[in-house]
C-alpha cells in the first residue's frame, strides 16, 4: 500500500513537472510571436460605420463589449488577434495629419479579428473620432481610411480586478465555459486551469475561442482558477483562490479579487523610447 502511494506520488510531482515544462516552452514561443508589439509601427486605420459591427466579434464578449473602454473598440489583423490570445490587449493609434490629428491619438481595445488585410485595425467610428483635435473630429472621420502610426500599451482598467463570466454555453455540471474581462497590463493569458476550492486537483481549460476558454471536467462545489500569463521575459501563476460560488450560473460576471498589472518584456532589442515622431 505505501509503495502503492509513493509511486501515485511520484507519478503526480512528474505530472506537475511535464505541466510546468511545456507551459515554460509554449511561453517562450508565444514570446517569440508576439516580440516587439509594442514598437511603433506604420498602417492604416478604417473604421466600423456602426459600433454594433463589433458586438459578435470573435473574441466572443458579444454585447458587453459595447461597455469596454467607453466603446473604444477595434478588429486587429491575425498576427495582432494571435488566435485569441490578443483579446483585451490595448492599442495606442495616432493619424498623422497634424492638422487634424493629436498627438495622444486614442487607445483602443481588441475584441474582434480584421480580415481585411488593407488596414491592420478596423475601429469603432468613436475611437477613430478620438484621434483628433478638438474641433476637428469629423474632419478625421471624412478620412474613412487613416495613415496612421500604432503600438501597444498596458491596460488600464482603474483599480477593477480581473472577472470571469459564466458563458450562456456552460451546461452544469457537465461543461464550463468562462470568458475573461478587464485583463490589465500588457501581457496574455495563455493557459487556465480550474479545482475546486481547497483542492490541489487542478484541471485546465483550453481555449474554444478568443476570450472563451471551456472544459468538459467540470469540479463540484466553489471552484478556484489559476492563470498563466506571459509576465517578464516567460510567464508566471496568477492564483485567484475562491471565484465561483458552488451554484454558479451562466451569463453571471464573478470577481476574481486579482489584478493582473504585468508588462511582458520584449524579447528582441529595446525600440520604444517614449517619443513619436508624427510626419
């Protein structure tokens, strides 16, 4: 019997170690991906006639989105989208028309994929308006589409923690699906996993979708959720310790009591050096 535990034991700490393994290689090839997002990069910019373009987007946060960075929204191009994992990220976007354009430009936030691969963002007609000077906002919006200069920028979402919403999806006690809002920082979540609480039984979750990560081993009782995000030059644990109650139910938002504020370093040289230099 004791020899019996000691290998359950063994196999278990092996278990962990093959887990923690691949999340440290998988995270260093997503490192490698996304390099350098924050420099400055030159494109274009259209933008949706109608903000309700971007409510069935694919990073599935359907009509809460409207809500999200007072409607600052954007559809980002595949290589910025990342198969999901650029859900949330934030994006500060400038024209370049110094006439009509500021120079703080507006941030946006990704919730759904470009496939149009004439401008790397399409935007909410609010978000591109807010790249103007004052008076000049429909000066901008006649552009329809804008030279424009962009990089990425951590999220701010004002002291809110990270939540976690019971997607309508989830069939208890069979199925869970999750999506994730107000991920602040300048990371991306790259891994889930879920026990129940008090319990080291972690199982994880995989990503259906943009922001939806689901799994079909679905712990009884009060459930807990650790996430993996790329923080630093690899990735670290971010453990929210009691997040859905034991009668959970679908279309409900939950609190995490977590924030996530880490900026991932870049993994090739430095190229921001905090000017922008409009032409």
């Amino acid at each position: 019997h004791l020899l019996t535990q000691n290998n359950s034991f063994f196999k278990s700490n092996l278990l962990n170690k093959k887990m923690s393994l691949f999340f440290l290689v998988f995270l260093l090839f997503v490192s490698s991906v996304t390099a350098c997002d924050r420099c400055v990069h030159q494109s274009k910019v259209a933008y949706f006639s109608s903000a309700s373009a971007l409510l069935s987007g694919a990073c599935g946060y359907g009509n809460l989105a409207i809500g999200f960075n007072g409607g600052r929204l954007a559809a980002a191009v595949p290589k910025i989208y990342n198969n999901g994992a650029g859900c949330g990220a934030c994006y500060q976007i400038r024209c370049k028309d110094p006439k009509i354009c500021s120079k703080h430009g507006t941030t946006v936030m990704v919730t759904d994929l470009n496939k149009n691969n004439q401008t790397d963002f399409v935007i909410s007609s609010r978000a591109f308006m807010a790249m103007a000077i004052e008076g000049k906002a429909k000066d901008v919006l006649k552009l329809g589409i804008a030279d424009v200069e962009y990089k990425r920028v951590p999220c701010d979402y004002k002291g809110k923690n990270l939540a976690v919403r019971v997607d309508e999806s989830s069939q208890k006690p069979y199925y869970l699906a999750i999506s994730i809002f107000y991920q602040g920082g300048q990371t991306e979540i790259v891994g889930v996993d879920v026990a129940q609480v008090g319990s080291s039984n972690w199982n994880f979750l995989t990503r259906n979708h943009g922001a939806i990560w689901d799994t079909s081993r679905v712990p009884s009782g009060a459930l807990q959720f650790r996430f993996v995000v790329t923080a630093g030059y690899d990735g670290k644990w971010i453990w929210a310790k009691s997040v859905l109650p034991s009668d959970w139910k679908n279309g409900v938002i939950y609190d995490t009591g977590v924030q996530i504020t880490d900026i991932a370093q870049e993994g090739c040289s430095p190229c921001d050096d905090g000017s922008w230099k409009l032409n």
